[in-house]
C-alpha cells in the first residue's frame, strides 16, 4: 500500500472520531484568548495519541512529529481555535452549551481535523523524512490576532519552517471539494473608531447648537471618496462604517456621536496611505464645521499571500488525494485572517475545504446562527493536510 493509500485509509477510518472531537468543541465554545479548556482538551487529545506539546500564548499550544532525518526540513500546519459572540440558532444535538457564545466560523472544524492529521502523520513517521509542526492557535478573531502572539512567542522558531498551511472552511463549495488561490487572496483589516464631538441643544435652535449627527453624515460619505477617488481602481479595497450612535431624539441634539467601521485593502502601501487620509480627512471636516473629530484606528491584520510556488504544489497533491474534478480555483476576497502573519514571514498557502451540502440544508453562510457543515468532509480534510504535509516534506 502506497503512502498515499495509507493516509487516506486512516483519514476514513479516523472520521468518526474526527467528527466526535468537532462535536465536542462545537459544543463548548469559547471566545477569542478565553480558550482555557478548548486547548486543555487539544493537549489531552494529542497525549492520547501519543504526541507531546508545549503551550504558547497563553491559550495555544505547539506539537512537533519528527520523522525520519527530522532536521531535514520543516513544514508547520495551523488550525485556529476560538469562537464567536453569536448565539447559536442550530437545532443539533452538539448545539453550544455556551449561551451567546458559538463556532460560527468552523474554527471548531479546523481544529478537530489538525488533531486527526496530527494522528495520522505521528502513525506514520516512520515513513516520511523532516519535521511537521502543529499550530494550535487562539484568538483568530479579534484584533491583535492571536498568530501575532504565536509569533512572538516563538511558534515559527527553531527552526523556521520552510512552509506553513491553514485550512478554513467554506460554505460556498460542496464537501468533497477544495479551493485555492496563488497570490494576494484576503485583505487587510481595520477598525476604525471615530467620535465626532459638538454641542448638543434643542432641535428647534439648531443656531444654538453645533450639531455632530450632521458632521458625522458628512465625513461618513467624504470617507467614501477616499475609495472612489484615490485608491487605484485596479486594487481592491473597502470602507464600510457599520455601526452609529448619537443617542439624541427628535428634538434633541446630541453632544457626540460615535462611529465604528473597517476598512479593508490588499497592499500595504495604500493601506498605510489612507489610513493617514481617513484620519486627516475626518479631522479636518469635523473642524471646519466647528467641531471635533477624535480618530481611534485598530491595526488588525495584513493582507494574505499564498506563496505561487508553494500554493501550485499543494493544489496538485490536492489533485492526487481527490482527483482534478474537486480541486477548483477561488477568486479573491476582502476578509481578512490573522495567517496573513505567517505569509508575511513563510512561505504560505491557505486554503478552502468544502462544507456545504444543500440536499442536507447545510448551506449558512460562516458568522451566522445557523451555520453548521456537511460533516462528511471530516473525512477528506485530515487526510488532505497530512498528504500535503508529507509531500511538502519531499521539495
């Protein structure tokens, strides 16, 4: 039996465990950097498998499998594993246990089928030369991104691996399939936070006042020409405020109002040139109008590159692990994930992993309530990573 046969008989032998470890974590979510048990139980589960690991920021931890001549090369998979502030709408027996809390963006998935790769590969180290490294990372979700804290906290030290992958779900193609993309594929991301401050009065004397709600309608839709006008219409890139608050009434003018939004871009040039633009901009409308307007702008993550090379190597494995039929190329996007940090410093390739079935009605879009999967691609994607891992080794 080849290697390749080998990984995907164990990659379907292990599905119905892979699938209880999902269920289990899709149960008993937990948010950004709060992921105590999450990554107690990843530990336990990669001890039961006979691998060891140490933990890193705080709620990650890292794992290493050493095959043959394992100062060879290296090659580390990540799997991110924190939850989000929704409240599950599911009607499924592993539904959360944790109100207002749930896996509504497959993190729960991620990490279940790198416990299973991570199983599979320590079965068969015997059997490939190098060393493959786990990344268990928290805090996905939420600025400053918990593979910043990986980073510095030593997780792509000693040595730095040659390459790096992340698998990620996707509701928009079928279980069975899997996606790629060379090149720029997700944007950067940023929060933008501004308080435009004036001086409430009496909606009958506005002559009286200095009304913010009209300053923040006015640099709400200037904003919008720092797109249209100085961004390179050949280059992606978005501003959306989604959240104001002036908490005034009919009558009443308020003294402040508040606007939150993120802007999302695809070079990081022109990232740092209009977050100076939005800053000035807003600054200088809020006074020219005899207001105030006070910028607060959270860095969140870069834009991810999948490196071509190393992107074009594992779409062909996909190829031989799945067949050509359900490997298909995807366009870019304008989310945003915190590998990016790693494909800025090793060659990396995040890809998708189909989940959606609509025979099934699994079809939710990922950040809903009713999101779920066609857990049946529980049974590809261990398998996938670890052949992927393993011919990566081979380069």
């Amino acid at each position: 039996m080849s290697l390749l046969q080998k990984i995907k008989a164990l990659s379907s032998a292990y599905s119905p465990h892979t699938v209880s470890l999902r269920r289990h974590l899709h149960a008993h979510p937990e948010l950004s950097y709060q992921e105590f048990q999450t990554v107690k139980f990843v530990a336990e589960q990669l001890k039961l498998a006979g691998i060891e690991s140490e933990p890193v920021a705080t709620t990650g931890l890292v794992a290493q499998i050493k095959g043959k001549n394992p100062e060879k090369k290296t090659v580390a998979l990540r799997a991110d594993m924190d939850a989000l502030p929704i409240v599950e709408e599911n009607s499924v027996i592993y539904k959360s246990k944790n109100p207002g809390v749930m896996h509504a963006c497959g993190h729960d998935v991620h990490t279940s089928s790198l416990l299973t790769t991570a199983r599979i590969l320590n079965e068969l180290k015997d059997e490939f030369d190098g060393t493959i490294r786990f990344l268990f990372q928290p805090g996905e979700e939420k600025n400053p991104g918990g593979a910043s804290y990986m980073i510095r906290d030593g997780a792509l030290d000693n040595p730095r691996p040659a390459a790096i992958l992340g698998q990620h779900v996707f509701p928009l193609l079928p279980a069975g399939k899997v996606g790629f993309r060379e090149g720029m594929y997700m944007a950067s991301a940023d929060e933008i936070y501004l308080k435009v401050i004036g001086k409430g009065g009496h909606g009958a004397a506005p002559d009286l006042a200095i009304d913010p709600i009209v300053i923040a309608s006015h640099i709400i839709i200037a904003l919008q020409q720092i797109i249209s006008r100085n961004a390179n219409p050949r280059q992606p890139t978005v501003l959306t405020f989604g959240n104001i608050i002036g908490h005034g009434a009919t009558n009443i003018i308020p003294n402040e109002v508040n606007i939150a939004g993120t802007f999302r871009a695809m070079n990081e040039v022109w990232r740092e040139s209009a977050l100076i633009k939005i800053k000035k901009m807003a600054e200088s409308i809020a006074e020219g109008m005899g207001g105030k307007c006070e910028v607060d702008i959270s860095r969140g993550y870069p834009y991810l590159e999948n490196n071509p090379p190393l992107t074009r190597r594992i779409r062909q494995a996909a190829v031989e692990y799945l067949g050509p039929e359900n490997v298909v190329d995807i366009d870019i996007t304008l989310g945003a994930e915190d590998f990016a940090y790693y494909s800025q410093l090793v060659p990396a390739a995040f890809y998708r992993l189909g989940t959606n079935n609509v025979s099934k009605g699994i079809n939710s879009y990922v950040h809903t309530p009713t999101f779920d999967i066609d857990e049946d691609a529980l049974s590809i994607g261990p398998g996938l990573m670890a052949w992927m891992a393993v011919q990566e080794l081979l380069q």
